[in-house]
C-alpha cells in the first residue's frame, strides 16, 4: 500500500482522499504502481487549483458577469466534489465558497452602480427634456435647432431606463422637438410669404423709379424717388436671388435722374453765381444816385437799371435778399424824395396845413388869454386846467407849423 498526507491507496489498487468528512473513494488504479497512482491524481488535484486560480482571477480583474462566474463556480464544485482528484479538497471547497460571496458582493456592487448609473440617465434625460422644451419656444431658429439636435446625440449617448420611465421621458423630448420644428417651419413658410410680396411691391417701385429716370421735372421728381425709397425700405427684404438684382435696378434709375440733375445744377449754379455778380454791379450803379439831387434825372437812371436788372435772370438763394436788398433801400429812397417833392409842391395840401395852423394858432392866443384872465381873477384850479389844455394845442401847433415848413412857408 501506498500513501502521502491527502491520500492512499490500498493493496487492491483503490485510491483514496482524506476528507474533513473521511476518506473517500477517488477511483481504481490498475495500470501502474500506487506512486504513479497518487501522482496521476495529484496532478488532476493541480489542475483544479489552477483552474479555480483563474477563475478567480477573472472575478476580480474582469467585467465577467455573476451568471457566467456562478456557472463557473457550479461546474468546479462538481469536479471537487466528485473527489476524483489528490488533495486538500475541502481547501479547495473553501476557496469556491469565499468566490461565490466576491460574485455576490460584486454583483450587489454592480447592482448599486446600475442603481446609480440608472438615477444619473434619469436625471440628465430629465434635464434633456426641460431643455428641449424651453427650446422649444425660441425664435432662435439656427441656434437653437443646433442645440437640439446636440440634445438628441447626448441622449443617444445615455443608458436606457426601465421602458415606462424611458418611454415617458422620450416622448415628451420628441414632442419639444416636434413643436420646435413646426414652429420653425411655419416662420419661414410666412417669411416666404412676406418676401415673396416685398419681391411683388420692390418690382413696381422698380418700374416706377425706372420710368421716372428720364424726367425734368427735377423738383417733384427728386420728392418722388424719396418716397419710393421710403415705401422700399418699408417692404422689408424680398428672397436673396432678387433682392440684390432689384435693389441695383432701384438705384441705378435713381442715379441716372441725379446724375441729369447734378449737371443741370451745375450749369444752373454756374449761370446764377455770374447773374448775381452783374446784379451786384447793378446795384451799385443804383446806389451812386443817393442822396437824391435831381429827382427826375434819378427816377429815370433807376428805371433803366431796374430793367437791366429784370432781363438778368435768376441768382443763387441764399444770395437773393441781400442783394436785391440792396436795389430796394435805393429804389424806396426814390420813393421818399417824390413824397418829399408832392408835399411841398401840392397847393390844395399847403392851403389845408396853413389853414389848420391858423385855426391852432387862435385856439392857443385865446387859451393863453383865459388863462391870464382866471389868473387875475384869483381861479388857481381853473387856470391849471387850461394850462393842461394848453399844452395840448400848443403840441398840435408845433406839429403843424413843421409839415406847413416841408411846402417852403
């Protein structure tokens, strides 16, 4: 008989393994030695300890699932328990049993780590969703469409939830982009409408301002194209292809009317600047007759100055009032020496001042005599009063006595 610390084998050829529980039958030996015999299932022994080794290694370096290591675990009991093996068995029933509680912490582990990995998607697909919704009523069309299709990628990059919580969620970020589209796309459907009628209105003001581009009729024409410019800006943008072709076609009838109207201006303001240069030699030709000496002679130099002046035609604006200023202080000067010259030459006139000056002049000698007479008589009040009166008259008479001077006695 043969036998080491783990095992014998008896005399007819059965191998043996000590257990915590006994010896146990491992199997028949009849093709060597009992040495050989041992040997031969010490190395099955071996094999389990390097198969429970690394299994045991892949439970704590690998992702191996619970399922997999258990069934691992279950196919290795059973080679041990099947005692066809020399060696400390129950060491190596021990080592399985401390590997099925790693499974189970690991799988408690993993557990948790689903629990939170679970609540983190349900949290950021909730945050997912209250951004898409508030997404959903921007006008920042570009921007926010960005946004939500970056939404829908993150999303895609979260772990699924439990079906009712997944679908719940999904449903109400669909919705938010749902309405997001639909409101986008009833924006540039009216933005088409509107460019579409600013494309219609831009034509006919563009018809217009072209029909215009030839005209002469510089001043309400020049108001025209400021109020078709006006009512263009008003119409807001018509689509890109046509905006810029319309709006060249708009400003280049504009430029032709201007461009016409600049040279005609310019010929204008070139004409006026040399009127207004013989205006001011006119006027002071005009001015060498003041002061008057010869009425007539003067009447008659003013008179042909003033048509002189009448066939030179117009001069700049701004330099209108002074110049013609000018003619009108000595024309009015005329005017004043002829009134001079009436006065004094017109006898029925002269006749009516001597008269009323003679009438004042009584009026005043019978009111100084009153007044000596209320004097002598002691009459304060009353010759205070007439004094007053007196005053007046004499004022009249003063008057009087200087326009009856202007007719030369």
């Amino acid at each position: 008989m043969s036998s080491d610390p783990w095992g014998r084998v008896d005399e007819t050829g059965t191998v043996y393994v000590r257990t915590a529980d006994g010896e146990k039958v491992v199997g028949s030996w009849q093709a060597g030695s009992p040495d050989e015999a041992l040997v031969y299932f010490e190395r099955k022994y071996e094999g389990l300890v390097v198969e429970i080794g690394l299994l045991e290694k892949r439970v704590r370096t690998t992702d191996l699932s619970s399922k997999d290591a258990m069934a691992a675990i279950g196919h290795l009991r059973e080679q041990v328990d099947a005692h066809h093996a020399v060696g400390d068995l129950d060491a190596l029933r021990g080592r399985l049993d401390k590997l099925v509680e790693l499974v189970d912490k690991r799988r408690e582990e993993r557990k948790a780590q689903r629990a939170r990995q679970s609540e983190e998607a349900r949290q950021a697909k909730e945050a997912l969703v209250v951004e898409a919704e508030e997404l959903a009523q921007s006008d920042q069309w570009r921007s926010a469409g960005e946004r939500l299709r970056a939404l829908v990628d993150t999303w895609k990059g979260l772990p699924r939830l439990d079906r009712k919580s997944d679908d719940e969620l999904w449903h109400r970020f669909s919705h938010a982009r749902s309405a997001f589209s639909k409101r986008r796309k009833q924006h540039f459907a009216q933005l088409d409408a509107q460019r579409e009628e600013a494309r219609r209105i831009k034509e006919q003001l563009v018809g217009e301002a072209e029909a215009l581009s030839g005209s002469t009729d510089w001043g309400p024409t020049a108001a025209r194209y400021r109020d078709l410019m006006a009512q263009w800006k008003a119409a807001g943008r018509a689509q890109r292809e046509h905006e810029e072709e319309l709006w060249n076609r708009f400003r280049g009838a504009q430029d032709v009317f201007f461009a016409a109207r600049s040279s005609v201006f310019a010929e204008r303001d070139a004409e006026q600047a040399e009127n207004l240069k013989l205006k001011e030699e006119l006027a002071g030709e005009a001015e060498k007759l003041l002061p008057v000496t010869d009425l007539k002679a003067a009447r008659a130099a003013f008179r042909q100055l003033n048509e002189r002046w009448e066939a030179i035609g117009h001069v700049p604006r701004d330099a209108r009032p002074k110049v013609e200023g000018r003619m009108h202080a000595v024309e009015r000067a005329i005017q004043e020496a002829e009134e001079a010259e009436w006065r004094r030459t017109n006898p029925e006139a002269r006749a009516r001042a001597a008269g009323l000056t003679g009438q004042l002049q009584a009026a005043v000698d019978k009111l100084k005599g009153q007044i000596e007479q209320a004097r002598a008589q002691g009459n304060t009040a009353k010759a205070e009063k007439l004094e007053r009166e007196l005053e007046g008259r004499q004022a009249l008479l003063d008057q009087a006595l200087k326009g009856l001077q202007e007719f030369g006695g």
